[in-house]
C-alpha cells in the first residue's frame, strides 16, 4: 500500500530528495515549507496528483496544527513525517546571543516538536506511523563554532529516542537520522546565520566559522537525492532503526566518539559504582 509521507523544509535539499525519491516509489507527499514559491519552482516538472504544496513555519506550533489537518483533509492519513526543516547558525558560543541561539532552537528544535505534537494524534488513531527527524554529525560530536547548531540538534535526538521509547506501543517508529556533509542549502549564504561581531580573543588565534566554512557550501561529498532513496528503503524496513548515520563521512566522525564515550563510561567504573549508598 503507497504511504502519505509529510515532509518539512520540503523545497530543497534532503527535503527535496525525499520528496522525489517518495513519488518515484509510488507514494504520496505533502511537501511543506515557508516559502511556497520556492516549493512550487523545486517540482514544477512534477505535475502529479499525488503531490500536495502547503506553507508551513515549523515554528509556529499553530501552523504546524494547520498543516497536518490539511494533510488529512487533502490524503486522509499521514503515515511517514520527516522533520527535515532548519536552518544553522555557527559562531563561537561567546559571540552569540542569547536571542540569536533561541531562534535557532524555535526552528531545529521546537519545530520538531510542533509537527511531531500535531503529526502523533493522527498516527495513534491509526495505530501506525513512522517519524524521521534529522539530526546531524553536531548533534553526536562536539564541533567547534557548531555550539548552537549542535545543541539544537543534541535535543532532538534526545527527544527523539524518549518519544520512541513512549509511542512504540502504539504501532509508531520513530527513527533519528545523523547525516554527515551533504549538498543542501544549510550552508547557503540565505540560510546560514554568522555571528553579527567577533570578540579579539578568538580573532587573533583562529579564522572565523564564516572564513571555516563557506568554502564547503555546494562541495559537500554528500548526495541528497541519494539520502532521500535511502530514507523510503528506511520505512519501508519491517523493523526500522532507531539511529542512522548518513554518509562515510559521518561514519568517520561519529565512529571514535561514540567510542570515545564508551572508554569513558569504563575507565572509572569503579569511581563510578562508588557512589551507591547504604540502607
């Protein structure tokens, strides 16, 4: 049976892909972003009823509401969500804002949130339901001028693997992606925030994250159309992962972490199990 896919920051990028890879496959999409035109211009090829273009800012928990009620309305069910939607701000913690750093949580973190608070009453009522949310490579490794970006994306994976934990029960997987460097518009000088000043310190000792990485922008290894192929073999695996790691190079850096992180669990684990007390 084809599949009702929602996906968000649908216009280009992973969310384009998955779009494309979707349809190819026989299923139908709800493809959701801001900026419609923009959606409108990334399948305007694509004349296919079984497309449907909405507006959605996934930071605004009603529009998020709105949205989903218009999925049913229009396909009667939604059975696959990627909350693909956001957007990176990079810069040296001290040289960001706290406002700067609570925008970007409204969208990569709280605008998970909001789809997946409107997306997860509908696929209870059906018993059935699979959720995607990409994270990244910053939100498993601690990355230099990625404090903000990365901690948004931390929380959606720790987020993620609670809500999985809590609505398996009813028939819903929930899968988090970690891709590495693909050849989205994250770094793209319309999405991309940079700090508004530098402080001297870290001037004098090192180039800017703007210097670092916009040299990447449009070189990234990373293939979304690809990403978005392997995203519908992802659901359409009878026992779906929890984490996937998208790209050799996201292999490369999230491998020794993630045994750096063991090593630590262990290498105090006396000190550790000191800690229990008597009754």
């Amino acid at each position: 049976m084809s599949k009702v896919w929602f996906i968000t920051g649908a216009g280009s990028g992973i969310g384009a892909g998955t779009v494309k890879a979707a349809l190819a496959s026989g299923d139908r999409v709800v493809a959701t972003g801001r900026n419609v035109e923009k959606l409108r211009n990334a399948f305007r090829t694509t004349a296919n009823d079984k497309l449907e273009i909405l507006h959605l800012d996934v930071a605004d928990e009603a529009q998020a509401s709105t949205a989903v009620h218009q999925a049913i309305q229009k396909f009667g069910r939604i059975d696959v969500v990627l909350n693909n939607a956001g957007y990176c701000l990079v810069g040296n913690f001290e040289e960001l804002t706290t406002h700067e750093m609570a925008l970007q949580f409204a969208t990569n973190f709280w605008g998970t949130s909001n789809v997946m608070r409107a997306a997860l009453p509908v696929m209870r009522k059906q018993r059935s339901g699979h959720i995607i949310n990409i994270s990244s490579v910053a939100g498993v490794v601690g990355m230099k001028h990625c404090s903000a970006y990365g901690a948004s994306k931390f929380a959606v994976e720790g987020l993620s693997l609670a809500i999985a934990e809590e609505v398996e029960k009813f028939g819903i997987k929930v899968t988090v992606v970690e891709p590495g460097f693909f050849r989205t518009d994250l770094l793209d000088t319309a999405n991309v925030k940079w700090p508004n000043h530098r402080l001297g310190d870290y001037a004098a000792v090192e180039a800017s994250a703007q210097e670092t990485l916009s040299p990447y922008a449009g070189k990234q290894p990373g293939d979304p159309d690809k990403l978005g192929q392997v995203l519908v073999k992802l659901v359409s695996m009878e026992t779906a992962p929890r984490l996937f790691v998208a790209g050799a190079d996201a292999i490369t850096m999230i491998a020794p972490a993630v045994q750096a992180r063991l090593n630590a669990v262990h290498a105090l684990e006396e000190l550790s199990i000191s800690t229990a007390g008597n009754f």
